[in-house]
C-alpha cells in the first residue's frame, strides 16, 4: 500500500477542489456572511503566508481567542497547514487559567475577536511568549487596543499570497492542534492532537454508525470552537464538502432556533444545556425544525425525559454520544442495532438515554476493583479507551502517570456495559454518592428528575452526613410557569416509584440558575460549596 500521509491541509484541499460552490454560512457581530469553500480555500491559504511572514515555524504554537466563524474556520487549517499547531483556547475560562494555559503552551502568534479584546488586555502583561496579536474583525480597520504588535485580520489577508503552498513535508505524527481541558480542579491540561489522529476521527464522524456526516448535511456546531476542536466538525465537515452554519458570538435559544428554520439546518452539535434552552424556546415560540435529521448531544449525560420530548413531540432523532477532550472527542455513539426497531418506545429511550457502543477503531474496556466487570448493566467499574485519535499523555505535564497507564486513557467515569456491549455512564469517579457503603448514581437521578414536567434543570451533589457519610441533595430550576405551583414533596413523590428509598435526596434546593463549568456543563464543585452553606444554615 502507498504510505501517503494524513494531514489537515488535504482535508480543506478537498473542498476547495470538489466542493467549491458549497457555502459556510458565518454569523458574526455585523450579521451573517456567506463565502464558498473556494474562497475560504483562498483565505485561509493568504492566512497561512500571513503566519509564515510573522515568523511561525514548523511546530510553534499559534493561539486562537474567538467564537465560532468563518476566520476561526481559516485559521482550524491556515495553522496546521504550514506547518504550526492550531491551540483553541477556552474563552470562559478565569483570567489565571488563560494566562496558565497561553503560557504553558508557549503560543507565538494569537487570534483575537474584536469583542474578546478587553479579556486579552487585561492578561497582556503576563504573557511570556506572545509575539504578535491579530485581532478578527468584520473590519479592515485596526480596532483601539492596548495590545502590541496589533495587526486587522482583514488588512493582512488583502496583502498576502493567494496560491500559497501548504507544506508537503509533514509527518503525519506531528502535532497539528491542541487543546486544554476545562479545569474543574487544578490548571488546566494540555492535549496535543496529531494531523493523522483529527483525519481518522474525521473518518470516524462520517461513518453510517456515528453520526454520519455527509455533503447532505447543513452542520451548525454549537459546540464551541475552542471546545475540543467542536468535536472535531469543522474538519470533518469541510472534507466532506457539507454546508457549515457557524452561529457566531453571543448566541441565544431564540438565534438558534432561527438558524435551524432559515438554514434548514439537518445536523446540530452541543452540550445538554443548549439543548434545554433550544427545548424551552420551541415550546415558547413556533419554528420549523423539519430539516433536522439530528442533534447530537455530548459533554454530560442527556437527562430521558429531554430526549423522549424531542423525538416524540419534534421528531427530532436525538444521538447521544460520549468523548473528552483526551479523545478528539468522539468515542462512544449510542445507536440501535438493526435487530432493534421492533423495541417499544421506553426499551428504545432506554438505549438512547446510553452513551452507546463504541467507535470503531477504539478500544475500551471498564475496569473495576476485581478486574474487568461482566457484561450485565450493573457492575460499575473505570472506562479505559485507547485509539489512533486517543492521547497518549497531557503536554509537559507531570499529571499524565494519573489518565496514562499501560498504554490506555483512565477516563476517570465510572460505566457499566451490558449483554450487547452498550456503555451507561453512571457518573464521573468523584460525583458518585456513597451512603452506607453504597453507591448512588448523581446521573440516574438527574434523568428522573429531568423527567418532570416543571423542571428546567437538575443537578444532584453528594454532602457530608453524620451517619450515612454523603447524602443526594437535588438543585433544582423550575421552568418559569411552574415556580409557584411545584415544590420539594412533589419532586420526589415524582421519584419515589423509580429508586429504592435509600436512594431518594434528602432534600431539594430550588434555585434561579445553576452555575456551569466554562463549556456549559454543571458545575458540581461549586453547587457542593452552595449546599454546605444551605445546610449548616437549616440544620
């Protein structure tokens, strides 16, 4: 076979090739911008020759601070095109950890939005190797800024080299993206991803049985761009020559719903807490979502009772999916197998409410404390993965003897797979609950709790108890239109039919919001903080 290499470039090089004509349709600060992959082929290759003027060598880290857009997109390719490793940085983290992690990685060049700007200047100061600003704007003008050098995005692409040549001598093994984890705990930890490892996942996102990307589709990736390289569908979508809908800054329930009705959107990507939102502004207002062939949801559980109401009242098909940043992320898909359709409505909810069966190309195994659990969707153990698109270790940092060992990712998520080898997660290690010497899955109870018409979100944290040693305690927000009708005894009498009574929180806190990790997932550190307060206070 002819050993030809696997690089980001030939992805984008496809589209500008096969797929010219087709749109990425952009949303930014001053509307929405249409440009063919033609011409994003010629942008991000002027943006490219931009990178090699400034002096960004082979390897070298060039940084990107922005929402989801067609400049993001061109920089995804224009880095690891010659030869520059593309590093997404989160920009909801805490101005420490975005000092940490620009530094820690050494980012030479950095992209900003022009509304992100204030976020950057305030860490100005800090940073160690920073050696020029480009600030992304709809503008030719360089906006105000204290930044120093400061050059327009726009100004640079009108000057630069249209054919440039995306460089042919790249090892597939290098380094062609990086991202960092969300950091509940600790700084954040760098993960390097290889030009062969984002190509084989791209293959991977097509297949009939992911999620099956194609050049049908109309993607909109709500997931962010600095999230896991939004799991990896700016890629994928561009090789596949799909339409891209990229909704831009500042994005609403009521911006996406339109997005969906006007581009005729078929296949969505996000966290459950878009999907909540997007769910309460379809029940609020009235949108055609007829296109949608899919949403994907990732990043925490899907609570049930979100899913049933999808497929059963939008005739959405809802796939529910797992992966971490250490996995590209695509790992786990849940689908039904073939010899599945004749199921009844709640067995088939059962297994859309999983995680699902692995990609393939990975491997997985869930360890417990005697070895390696049996295949009947009760014995809990450790989910190990490892891949071609799989980290083999955290960037520079001492912490990967704790994820890496004999050649497998400890994802730290406590799973169980059953007879047909379909993964539950039923928690991270340290949200599970133990009461008595028991285990109580946060997870399970979260879905239950979901499941009641009245709520809006639920999230269930462990707190400290006398006797039992941790105790459920549910965090409830009601759905505006029940917040006087619904309380704690109704919430659980909800519940009760469903769990043994052990199992029942010992009480529901109802709050206006829930506070969110920097990628929209629960942040249960925090909320556990909260409850110690509440409770000491009601003892």
């Amino acid at each position: 076979m002819m050993n030809v290499p696997m690089t980001v470039s030939s992805l984008l090089e496809r589209a500008e090739k096969f797929f010219p004509k087709k749109q990425v349709v952009s949303r930014t600060s001053s509307g929405i911008h249409r440009l063919t992959y033609k011409e994003i082929g010629e942008r991000t290759r002027r943006l490219a020759s931009v990178l090699e003027k400034l002096g960004v060598g082979k390897g070298e880290r060039v940084g990107t601070f922005a929402w989801n857009h067609h400049r993001h997109l061109e920089a995804y390719f224009a880095a690891p095109g010659m030869g520059a490793v593309l590093h997404t940085i989160n920009i909801r983290l805490s101005p420490e950890h975005i000092t940490y992690i620009i530094n820690h990685a050494e980012d030479k060049v950095l992209f900003v939005d022009e509304d992100l700007l204030p976020l950057i200047e305030k860490c100005k100061d800090t940073f160690e190797t920073v050696e020029a600003y480009i600030i992304m704007s709809d503008k030719k003008e360089l906006p105000e800024t204290t930044l120093e050098p400061a050059y327009s995005y726009e100004q640079l692409l009108s000057e630069a080299d249209p054919h440039f040549e995306f460089l042919k001598d790249i090892d597939e093994n290098d380094p062609a993206g990086m991202c960092y984890t969300s950091a509940t705990t600790g700084n954040p930890k760098g993960v390097v991803y290889s030009h062969r490892g984002i190509v084989l996942h791209s293959f991977a996102f097509g297949l009939a049985d992911t999620a099956a990307l194609s050049e049908s589709d109309v993607v909109m990736p709500v997931v962010p761009m600095f999230h896991a390289n939004a799991w990896g569908i700016p890629f994928a979508a561009t090789w596949f020559g799909s339409t891209q809908v990229l909704p831009g800054p500042l994005f609403t329930p009521k911006l996406l719903a339109e997005l969906i009705e006007q581009e005729k959107v078929t296949f969505t990507a996000g966290v459950p807490t878009i999907w909540l939102g997007l769910l309460n502004e379809l029940e609020t207002g009235s949108y055609s979502t007829s296109s949608l062939r899919s949403i994907v949801c990732g990043g925490s559980a899907a609570p049930r009772g979100m899913i049933k109401t999808f497929e059963s009242k939008y005739k959405i098909p809802f796939l529910h999916a797992y992966g971490m940043t250490e996995t590209a992320p695509l790992a786990v898909v849940s689908r039904l197998k073939s010899y599945q359709t004749d199921l009844d409505e709640e067995e088939v909810l059962d297994i859309r409410s999983k995680q699902g069966l692995i990609v393939p190309g990975l491997d997985m195994k869930i360890v417990g404390a005697d070895g390696e659990v049996k295949w009947d969707g009760e014995e809990m153990g450790e989910l190990l993965l490892r891949g071609p698109w799989i980290a083999d270790e955290y960037y520079k940092d001492e912490r990967s003897t704790d994820a890496f060992r004999d050649g497998w990712l400890y994802t730290g998520d406590v799973a169980t797979i059953d007879e047909e080898g379909i993964i539950k997660l039923v928690d991270r290690t340290k949200d599970l609950i133990k009461s008595g010497g028991e285990w109580i899955s946060s997870v399970d109870l979260e879905n239950a709790l979901m499941a009641h018409d009245a709520v809006f979100e639920a999230s269930i944290v462990a707190v400290p108890h006398p006797q039992w040693q941790e105790r459920p305690v549910a965090c409830v927000v009601l759905k505006e239109q029940y917040k006087d009708k619904v309380g704690k005894q109704d919430l659980l009498d909800f519940m009760a039919p469903q769990f043994a009574k052990w199992w029942l929180p010992d009480d529901v806190v109802f709050m206006e919001e829930i506070p969110k990790t920097s990628v929209g997932k629960f942040l249960k550190r925090a909320l556990r903080e909260k409850l110690k307060d509440h409770l000491v206070q009601n003892s």
